[in-house]
C-alpha cells in the first residue's frame, strides 16, 4: 500500500501537468487530439468531440498530443486550431502552463499540509543525525558500524554544536583526514559509542566516509493561527523551497561530478515516498510539493525534449521572425529524447540495484 500510494502521488503530479497544458490549449481555442495518463497498453479510453482521454497501463507518466504531432498531412493547414498556426505568446502559454500548474499544485498543497497538521519545524539539539548510510557495504562509515538514525554528537574529542554549524564541523573533520581515522562519538537510542571511521578518497579526490548528514533535533508541527498566517506561512516555505531546489540545480551544473550521484530517478523516488508514507502519511503532502517543484524546475530547463527547450525554439524564432527547419527541431528532439530516456534507464536500474532487499538478494 505505501508503494502504491507513492506512486499514486507521483502520477497525480504528472497528470497535474498535463493538465495545465491542454487546459491552456483549450482555452485558446487550440485543438486537442489526446490526453493520455500513463503510456503502454490502453486500459480504457473515451472519444470526445475532438479530444481522446486514455488511461494506460505504465503509470509512470502521460502527455497531452496536438494534431501538429499525429496528422502530418495537417501540419501546413492554415486552421487557426493549430497549435504551429498560432502566435509565439500563446504558443509559449501552452507550452509552460505544465510548469505553471505544478507550481500552483505544490502551493496549496504547502496550503493543506499547514493548514490540516501544520509545518514540519526543527527544535535543534546537539549533534549531526546520519539519516541514510550508503548502500555499498565497503563504504567507510559502513565498515567502521555506523547506522541510519546515528547521532554523531563529538568528533575527534570535540563536542558538535546545533544546526549546520554541527555538520560544517563534521564535515571539515571529514575533508581534513584523507585516509587518516577519526574518531566519532555516536548517540544510538540511549547508549554512546565510541566508532573510528576512516575517510575514503575517491576519483574525485575528495574524501568521504558514505553517509548523508542532517541536522538533529526533534520536529514539531507549528499550525497555522489564521488564513492571512496559513497563505503566508505556505507562501514563505514555498518560496524556500523553491529557491532551494533552483540552488540544487545550479550545484549539479557548477559542479556535476561531485553531486551527480544525488541525483534520483522514478525508482528512488517511489521508495522515499513509501518510506514516507510508512512512517507518517501527512508527510506525503509535504512530499508531493517538492516533487511538483522538481518537476517544474526540471521541465523549464532549456534541455531537448522538455518544455524548456521548446521554449527555448521559440525565443529563436521570435529572434530570427521565423521558426527553425522542421528538420533541425526534430533532430535536436529526438536526439534529446534519446539522452532522456537512456538517462532515465540508467537510473531506474542504478536506484533498483541499490533498493535493501535487491542488495540483500544479491549478497545472498
């Protein structure tokens, strides 16, 4: 059930995309052909008066097609229903309305969440917590014992303050000692253990120990005290999150091969929305608008294939007053498609081979 439940979250956040493309598409008078959630076999669908609504077997995914897609015969109509046939701007409004939507979506489900259970709030405590050890058992921190939950409270004899000063400490303990052990003093539940743990140096150069670090404390839910607070409050986290994930995504590009490894596909995903909803089902609200965030900023980006970059075709056209041959745009697609899907295959199988019990099965 919470497998389901995550990847039901996850389709929802898809279909809310599409959504805002054939909803902007449609108030212009712009025809569609289909929408479609999911991909593969057709489970059920229904013709309308232009538009077929299909639902499909693969969830993980959808579109909205144009007849500009499907009908070639068509695509020099002058029919103003075209979506090729119309203005730049309206072109642009359809084409970024699925960003658009998804950030509307994670909004009010900032909204709901504060206003049903209120905001996650961190009372800080001494210490850096270990969330999440690295799945590679020959990893440093794997081999030296330490655990998910861990709390780090001391390094090398000193005592660990609060909040990100506590894992800046931890982690310049980390960088400083390549190949060099140090010594960690561990809260685990009610005991204090004392673990050495030697930081690897990678292709990279950088040294690691494999774990991810988080502020310890104990999180609070704060509620909203009026509607003026509660549209406030949500406003205020989700313009922080924003901002966060466009950060995280300046730190992949500026400095890909240090962060690419964080970087998480379909699979992954699933597994930390189960997680979620295995520990705390109102936590998938707070899930589902940073996963409706990724998706928007992700979609924006300039890349083929995705609606940045048919964006970005249009700031050529306006640039150059006429669109770019068909068969340069379909090239650039198709070979974007290309990346996008080999991308996406790597890493569905990278983040399966890491789930527990794949790698339980084959250490077996």
């Amino acid at each position: 059930m919470p497998v389901l439940l995550a990847i039901a979250v996850l389709e929802l956040l898809i279909v809310v995309h599409e959504l805002g493309h054939f909803l902007a598409a449609r108030a212009q008078g712009i025809t569609v052909t289909r929408f479609s959630i999911g991909f593969g076999p057709v489970l059920w669908k229904h013709q309308g008066a232009v538009t077929e609504y299909a639902l499909r077997a693969i969830p993980l995914g959808g579109y909205v097609a144009f007849p500009d897609d499907e009908l070639d015969e068509e695509i020099e109509s002058d029919d103003p229903g075209l979506l090729k046939n119309r203005p730049i701007l309206d072109r642009a409004i359809v084409i970024s309305a699925g960003v658009i939507a998804n950030l509307i979506f994670a909004y009010f489900l900032m909204v709901t969440q504060i206003g049903w259970v209120g905001l996650p709030e961190l009372q800080p405590q001494p210490g850096v917590l270990v969330p999440q050890i690295a799945a590679d058992v020959s990893s440093a921190a794997a081999q030296a014992g330490l655990q998910s939950g861990d709390v780090v409270i001391g390094v090398n004899g000193e005592t660990l303050a609060t909040g990100d000063v506590a894992i800046q400490s931890l982690m310049s303990a980390i960088k400083n000692s390549p190949n060099q052990p140090i010594r960690l003093e561990v809260l685990r539940e009610s005991q204090t253990l004392s673990l050495s743990v030697t930081p690897q140096v990678e292709a990279d150069q950088v040294p690691r120990i494999g774990v991810r670090l988080a502020p310890n404390g104990t999180v609070v839910r704060k509620k909203a005290t009026s509607i003026s607070n509660l549209f406030g409050a949500a406003a205020t986290e989700f313009q922080r999150v924003v901002l966060l994930t466009v950060q995280g995504f300046g730190q992949l590009i500026s400095n890909f091969q240090e962060t690419a490894n964080q970087v998480s596909g379909p699979v992954a995903i699933v597994a930390i929305g189960a997680d979620i909803a295995r520990s705390d089902l109102s936590r998938l609200l707070q899930f589902g608008a940073l996963i409706s965030i990724n998706l928007a900023v992700i979609n924006i980006l300039p890349l083929p294939a995705l609606d940045g970059g048919q964006l970005a075709f249009l700031l050529v056209e306006a640039f150059r007053g006429k669109p770019l041959p068909n068969e340069v745009q379909q090239g650039v697609m198709q070979t974007g498609l290309f990346l996008l899907l080999g991308l996406g295959m790597f890493l569905i199988v990278r983040d399966t081979t890491n789930l527990p019990w794949v790698q339980n099965l084959l250490s077996q």
